[in-house]
C-alpha cells in the first residue's frame, strides 16, 4: 500500500508534465473511483480545467486546478498513474500537449474525490494531522499525542490524525530504528523515547524518498520504475533474519491486525 515516500514519489514525477497544463480530455472507466458521484459528471467537472499545482497531503494527492476545484486522489491499495498504457486502467487524462496520463488500480479501492476551494482544507484537515516531514510535527506534538491514547503504540502511529502519510512499512522501521516496542501502551511512552521516535519516524520516511519508495507487489512510478526501499528494510518483513543491530531474531507479531517485525531485544517489551 502506498504510504508518505510513494505517495510522493508520484507527486515529484506527475508536477512538472501536469503543472500548466489543461486536461483536455479526462476519462473515467470505473464507476467505484468516484462514487457516490457519477463518473460522467466529475470528468465533466475536470475537463477544461488547468492544473495550477500537484501536492501531497498525507497519503492523498491533489491536483489543485485554475477554477479553484481540486481533484484528491487516495491510492489505497494498488492505486497509480503512469505515462504508458498499462492493464488495469480505471482513467484517463489527456493534456492538452497530448500527454496521457493513465490511472491504474488493480484492486479497485482507491478513490478520485472533486471538491470546491473551500471544502478541500477542511476536508484534508478533518483526515490528516502534521505532516512528519514538516515544521508542525514536533516531538512535543507527538509526544502529547501518545499520552492521550492507551491503544498499542504503533497502532496510534498509524491513526493519519496523529502522523499524515505514515503506513504499515514505515511504521515498523521506524520504531526500529528509535529501539521502541510497537505493543507498549501509547501512553507509557517516556517524552524520550517519543523525541526519538519523532526523528526515527522522519529518518525513515526520508530514506523510503530517497528510494523512491518501496515495491512489494504493485507499485511503480509513473516512469515505470520499482522503488528500491523494500532492499534497505531493517525488520519489515523479515521474521528469522538476524537483527542488523544486534543479531537477534526478528520476530513477527499482529497490531490492530497488521503484520508487525520487531527485534525482541532492541525494541524490548518493558
Ligand atoms: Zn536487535
């Protein structure tokens, strides 16, 4: 699933072909990208329209346009935009330059959402807290985050209200990385430990950029390329490889559902 590191990847790749550009002609072929609404109407609404910028919010993508709508994207599962023709396309935007860009999603969950200027702050607002990659995400922040919730830390960190864009992969690394237990109770957190978790959270989220991500299963960019990240991973994924710390076995638990990788003797329970 595409998380923060993904979700821009395809950000910085899609800005400098839409940015200036008019969506000439916008198709879309799967009526569960934007329902409630109907399919025709909001390609209707796209159509004609410049894109003014390409941003990321959390994990959602948003093409801000001339008229003041913004088209939000969530990928969820298997969402993704590529330059070729690829199976499984769900839309199309033609450019006017006659760029097309084709919207691929095997799964079928992600979400194409139009919103008027003045719903879309509110409406990301609602969704997402700091981004961990900004100024308003602060070990502070954090760390009063976490004293309000008893629920297994890591289950916390994947509230999108506590850190926007943090996901499942980068969750594990970086709690890993900060040496913290991904079941201790949120609110036994020391303001230590969550400073450093605060920064393990950015250190790990920058590497995924740097590799543009990780593929898995499905992912590539819009140039077609897999990421790389899923070779640097510390414990994500790995159950009975040998710490890269401390060589201990990496043991695999469940959060809130989700498959978790600790090293037992970093990141001890007490
Ligand atoms: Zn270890």
């Amino acid at each position: 699933m595409p998380e923060l590191p993904e979700v821009e990847t395809i950000r910085a790749q899609l800005a400098p072909r839409l940015e200036g550009r008019t969506l000439a002609r916008v198709e879309i072929f799967d009526p569960r990208l934007t329902r409630p609404h109907d399919l025709f109407e909001v390609a209707e609404e796209l159509e004609g329209d410049r894109v003014v910028a390409v941003e990321r919010h959390g994990k959602y993508l948003l093409l801000r346009l001339e008229s003041g709508f913004g088209l939000l994207v969530h990928l969820r599962m298997t969402g993704g935009f590529h330059w070729q023709p690829v199976s499984h396309e769900r839309a199309l935007l033609e450019l006017d330059d006659g760029t097309r860009v084709v919207y691929r999603d095997v799964r079928r969950f992600g979400t194409w959402l139009v919103l008027e200027g003045a719903e879309l702050e509110p409406y990301l607002a609602a969704k997402n807290g700091p981004e961990p990659l900004g100024p308003r995400f602060t070990a502070r922040w954090l760390s009063e985050q976490l004293a309000r919730r008893r629920a297994p830390l890591k289950a916390v960190l994947l509230d999108q209200r506590v850190v926007a864009g943090l996901g499942n992969i980068y969750a594990d690394e970086a709690l890993w990385r900060a040496r913290v237990n991904p079941l201790r109770p949120a609110n036994e957190i020391s303001t230590d430990d969550a400073g450093r978790l605060a920064r393990a959270i950015r250190a790990a989220l920058r590497t995924g950029i740097e590799r543009q991500g990780s593929t898995l299963s499905d992912y590539r960019t819009p140039e077609g390329a897999s990421g790389s990240m899923q070779d640097e991973f510390r414990v994500y994924g790995r159950d009975g490889e040998p710490c890269p710390r401390c060589r201990t076995t990496i043991t695999k638990t469940r959060v809130g559902g989700r498959g978790t990788w600790f090293c037992p003797r970093c990141q001890p329970l007490q």
